[in-house]
C-alpha cells in the first residue's frame, strides 16, 4: 500500500466512494482539485455526461456559475444561463456562442417566487426539461451574531436566496426529471455547512437547510432516476469573497478550480462532494463536539 499522505487520502475515498456512505469525491481536496494540463479525459467524460443536455445554471453571471456554465457549455451542453443582470449573461452567452456552444439568456430574480415560477415556465416551453439543474446563485453572510441583534435580515436573506429559491425552482423543475426518470439537481453548498464556523451562522444555517431538504426529497426520488448533489465548496476566489480582506491572505480555489468540481458532479453523480479536511472535522466532530467547538471558534 502506498504510505505516503497522497497514498492514503487515495485509499480513504476509494473506500468511502464504495462503501456509498460518504462519497467524499477524490476530485475535491483542495489541492486536488486542480484541472490537469491538458485534460482530454476529463472533458470527454463531461461530453458524455452533458453533451446535448439541457443545464441551467443560476448565478451564472460571475464567478462559480459564469465558469462552470461556460465549461458545460465547452462540453456541448445546452446552457441556460440565469441571474438578474441580463447585460453580464449576455456577456456571457456571447463569449460560449464565440466559442461555438449554445446559450440561452433567462434574467430572473431569484428572491422573488413569481419571477422563478415564469421562468420554469419559459424553459420548460422553450427546451422541454432540464437534465442538470445548478442550484449556483448565493449569497453570504459573514457577521458575529450580536453584530446583528438589530439586523435580522442577516437571516432573511440569505434563507431567501439560498433557500427557498432553489426550493421553489427545484419543486419548478423536479416533476419533469421524475416523469422522464432522468434528471439531476447539483447544489453549489459550502464547507461551512459541514464546519459551521463562528461568524456565519445565517449562511451556514441557510446552506445546510438546502442539503437537508434535498437528501429528504431524495429518499422520494431514489427510483426515479433522480440525483441531488450537494457540492461542499471550499473558498473560491470569487467578487463574493472580495469584501473579506483576511481571505486575500488565505488559499481558495479559482473559479475554473471550482468549475471543474462542478462538472465533476456531474459526471460523477455523487451524492455528495466534500473538502476532505472538512470531512475529517466532521468526523472528530461526531466524537467530541467541545473539539469542534474549538475549531469553530478558531476558523476564520
Ligand atoms: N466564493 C466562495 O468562496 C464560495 C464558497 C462556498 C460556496 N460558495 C457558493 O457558491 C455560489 C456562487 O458564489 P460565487 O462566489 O461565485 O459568487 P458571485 O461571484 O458573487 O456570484 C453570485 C451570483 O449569484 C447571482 N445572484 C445574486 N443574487 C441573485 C438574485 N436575487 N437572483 C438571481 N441571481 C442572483 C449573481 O448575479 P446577479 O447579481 O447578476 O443577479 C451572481 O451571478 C454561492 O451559492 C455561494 O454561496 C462560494
């Protein structure tokens, strides 16, 4: 066997991939999750996964969605990009079409229901269904909690965004996935929902609802062809984590880091994808949760 940190990491999500319990995806580890040069195998395999299919992706007017609606765009998907900036999508749209790939603009805004429910109304006329719905759009949060003793919109609104509006364009979406027993709902989550740190208590809360709510309705799903994803992602370089001047000074993926971990769900159609480090501290954490208080009091 081999011994050395990369050796073992190997074998612990070999195991955990076949025991089904935890997929922790290989492809996740932070310093992993770096795309090989020249990886032909890689975007074959996305091909398959997508190729032909209908994506939409929320939120994909920067960072996270922009790259990943591009990259599934590459991979000859029909992408339907949406956020509330038509002007940004079109950009967008316009650099997938140069590329030769196929997009569709849809501007919505997501935190408010009429708007979500026209728009599933649209794509579903326009292209019939959605094979792989991004649940990609967010928004965080980072405040000590007497910090917002008079702001209780800083558990409103990312509940709202992150929450219910992927619910409510999800139950748009599902019925079509189920009655063509094909479909899958990637949520783009964060670690914090599995580390919950000190500081982020309405964003983590509001990540950790979707999860939950999505590995319930899956128990509903199981047999229908139906798969929710929930990606844990690590920090990314993105304008969502600009504010933050401590995160200049710590590591993040870059967002075609993140892209590629995006389609590896959908290529792997694992239930879940999770940093490992934060698997590990979700495992002490289950042993002792004074030590996982200690590290959330510690992180950043
Ligand atoms: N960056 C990180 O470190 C990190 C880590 C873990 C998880 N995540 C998650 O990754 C996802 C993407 O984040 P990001 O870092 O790529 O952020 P970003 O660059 O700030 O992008 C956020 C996207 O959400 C869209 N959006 C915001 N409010 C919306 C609304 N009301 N209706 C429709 N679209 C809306 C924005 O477009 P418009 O403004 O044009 O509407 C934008 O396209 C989020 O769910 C975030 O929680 C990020």
């Amino acid at each position: 066997m081999d011994l050395t940190p990369q050796g073992v990491t190997r074998a612990v999500v070999r195991r955990a991939n076949a025991f089904g319990a935890t997929p922790i995806s290989s492809r996740s580890v932070l310093s992993r999750a770096v795309p090989r040069p020249g990886d032909h195998d890689g975007l074959a395999a996305l091909r398959r996964a997508v190729g032909g299919k209908v994506v939409l992706v929320t939120g994909a007017s920067s960072g996270i969605g922009r790259a990943s609606a591009v990259r599934f765009a590459a991979a000859g998907a029909r992408v339907v990009l949406v956020a509330r900036s038509e002007e940004l999508l079109t950009e967008v749209a316009d650099d997938i079409a140069a590329a030769g790939g196929e997009a569709y603009v849809q501007s919505c805004d997501l935190t408010d229901f009429d708007q979500i429910d026209a728009l599933v109304t649209k794509v579903l006329d326009r292209h019939g269904q959605v094979d792989v719905l991004v649940n990609n759009a967010g928004m965080s949060i980072r405040r000590k909690v007497q910090h917002s003793a008079d702001r209780f919109h800083d558990f409103e609104r990312p509940m709202h965004l992150n929450y219910f509006a992927a619910v409510r364009l999800t139950m748009g979406l599902l019925p079509r996935m189920v009655e063509r027993e094909h479909g899958q709902v990637i949520n783009i989550s964060s670690w914090a929902a599995v580390l919950r740190p000190a500081r982020f208590s309405g964003y983590a809360a509001s990540k950790a609802a979707l999860e939950t709510w999505s590995d319930c309705v899956q128990g509903e799903v199981l047999d229908d062809g139906v798969v929710f994803t929930n990606v844990r992602m690590p920090l990314v370089r993105t304008p969502m984590i600009a504010p933050t001047k401590l995160y200049r000074r710590v590591p993040a993926l870059t967002v075609d880091q993140a892209a590629t971990v995006v389609c590896d769900a959908a290529v792997s159609r694992s239930r879940r994808v999770t940093p490992l480090v934060a698997g590990w501290v979700s495992f002490w954490e289950s042993i002792s949760p004074a030590l996982g208080d200690q590290i959330r009091k510690n992180a950043i």
